[in-house]
C-alpha cells in the first residue's frame, strides 16, 4: 500500500509497523501526555513506566522510518506541579539512547500566564509556584546532521530563515480545538516543515490528532501520513484536508468592505513536483485493518508505473 497523502485511522504502533524503511524526511509530533486528559479514543492515565515503555517503541519505530538526515520534532512539555515529571528529559533520553542525534531544543512561548490560578504561596518564598509558559520542541536526526537534496527544492525565504534560525517562537495556541484538547497551531508546523524539510519530502504524523500537519503539509507542497486511533478525529482531518484543497485551488481575493470578493483559479506550477502534489485524489480515511501488504519500498514518482504480476490476496495478520 501507498502511504503517501493517506489519513490511516489505526494504532500507531501497528500502522508504523508497515511504512517502509528509510522514507520519511520529518516526523512531527505531540505524544499523549498522560496526564488524564480527555482524548477520543486514548487512555491518557497508563502506570508512567508503562507510557514510558509504550512511547519508546514509538521512538524505534520513527528512527527506523526516517531517511539518513531525517528529523524528529517532539512537541514536549513539562507535566503538572503536583506530580511534576521531567518528560521531555525522559523522553530525550530515550532519543539518544536508541541512537538519534539531538540537534536542538526549540521554545515554544506560548503566553497562557493569564488564564493561571496555580499560584502556590502568593507572595510568600513559603512554596511559590512556576507554571511553565512554554513547551519544548525537541529537535533530533537520524545518522547525519545533513538532509541531502535538489538546491531548487529549497522554499524558505531570507526572511524566514533568520526569524526561524532563533529558536525562541513566540505562537498563540491554536483557538480553534475542532473537538482535539490540544491541537497545534498551523504557525508552528509550518515554521517546522518550511525550517527542516525540502519541497516534496514527506512528513509524518505518528498521533495526528485533526490533521494540523497533514493540513500544513499540502499547502506547502509535502507529502504527508497521518495516523490516528480515533476515527472521530480522522473524519475531521479529512474535512480539513478537503477545504484546504478547495481554498488553494480555488482562493479568495478579499477585497474592500462591502465588495463582492471576487474568485481566482490558481495557475499550477509548470515544476514536476508542484503538478504531481496539485493532481492529488481526493483524500479518504484507510483502515488499518485494510492494511495488508508486507513492508517495501515505494517512491513518489508515479510517472513510470513498474508493471507487476497479480498477486494472490494475503489474509491479514492480527497482532
């Protein structure tokens, strides 16, 4: 099976499974916290040893997956102040242990200080409290520090560039929840896909929730793979899929208040790469039950189709 442009509504562990090797530039992600929160379909309380386990599974998974060069953004952040874990050194650890390479740590400043009551003792060295304004984005590579491509495929401009290159990003969280307790913001995914990834690499997302990065991934010419248990989650990630089509090939000229706006049908790019992501079908949700071809290698150029004989149908593998 194609994993490329797919939203695959599955167990992460078992999806991953079956992506080839070596064929994801950049992985992004926000793991389940595990603080209790209310997600669709996802135990968010596991005994934190046992989070810990499951999640470097994952981790083995992502290295094994990603290109020589490949990068892992890990969206992370320090958990609550009564029961305060260092999760992102937990799982930093984890990363350098099972071989990635950390490049660096981006802060997220997200200003919520507002919205706090967890003061502790107000006033008073008696035990104040910090509550973090901020979360984490671990930045790792696999095997080299290098992600080798075509110099024309590079679409960062001078200006975001050296705003990127700082690695404290001031981004309001995402307002719009879409039903998701904790999506992310579009600025921060594409400061991510536009910094680390080239035009037509492929990104994915291991908990892709309602589909931000799949979403940011098409706009900026990626391929992408979402996975996601939930299958609430998935549908909405296909709606949002769809309108953002529909917008770029179709925009909005926005014109003066009381202006009928007027339509524009984008031109497409002449570039090999540019045709082949605006000729995309229409997104569906794959099952991971319907996933039942053995790992192998795909590649994103479907000009010259390899003729194959037919196979017999296999009869799916249950975990």
């Amino acid at each position: 099976m194609d994993f490329l442009d797919q939203i695959i509504c599955g167990d992460c562990l078992g999806v991953m499974n079956q992506i080839p090797d070596g064929t994801v530039h950049l992985a992004v992600t926000s793991p389940p916290y595990n603080l209790g929160i209310s997600y669709d379909n996802h135990d968010d309380s596991l005994v934190y040893e046992n989070y810990l386990e499951w999640m470097k599974k994952v981790w083995i998974e992502t290295k094994r997956v990603l290109v020589p060069g490949g990068r892992f953004a890990l969206n992370i952040a320090p958990t609550s102040i009564k029961n305060f874990r260092p999760i992102h050194h937990d799982f930093s650890n984890q990363l350098r242990e099972i071989g990635m390479t950390m490049r660096t740590e981006i802060i997220w400043y997200k200003q919520t200080m507002k919205r706090r009551t967890a003061w502790g003792s107000w006033k008073s060295p008696s035990n104040p409290h910090i509550v973090p304004s901020w979360e984490y984005v671990l930045v790792f590579c696999k095997d080299s520090w290098t992600l080798e491509s075509e110099s024309k495929d590079t679409d960062i401009t001078n200006d975001e560039f050296m705003r990127f290159s700082d690695g404290f990003w001031y981004i309001p969280p995402e307002s719009q929840r879409r039903g998701h307790p904790t999506p992310f913001p579009e600025e921060l995914i594409y400061r991510l896909i536009k910094f680390y990834t080239y035009r037509g690499n492929t990104v994915l997302d291991m908990f892709g929730g309602t589909g931000t990065i799949a979403v940011v991934a098409q706009k900026t010419g990626r391929h992408f793979i979402h996975i996601d248990i939930s299958q609430n989650y998935c549908e909405i990630a296909k709606q949002r899929l769809e309108t953002a089509r529909m917008l770029q090939e179709f925009p909005l000229s926005v014109g003066r208040t009381g202006r009928k706006s007027k339509v524009t049908k984008r031109v497409p790019s002449e570039s090999k790469e540019a045709t082949s992501l605006a000729g995309r079908t229409k997104v569906e949700i794959t099952h991971q039950s319907q996933l039942l071809e053995k790992r192998g290698k795909y590649t994103t150029d479907k000009s010259e189709p390899k003729k194959s004989k037919p196979k017999k149908p296999k009869e799916p593998k249950h975990a």
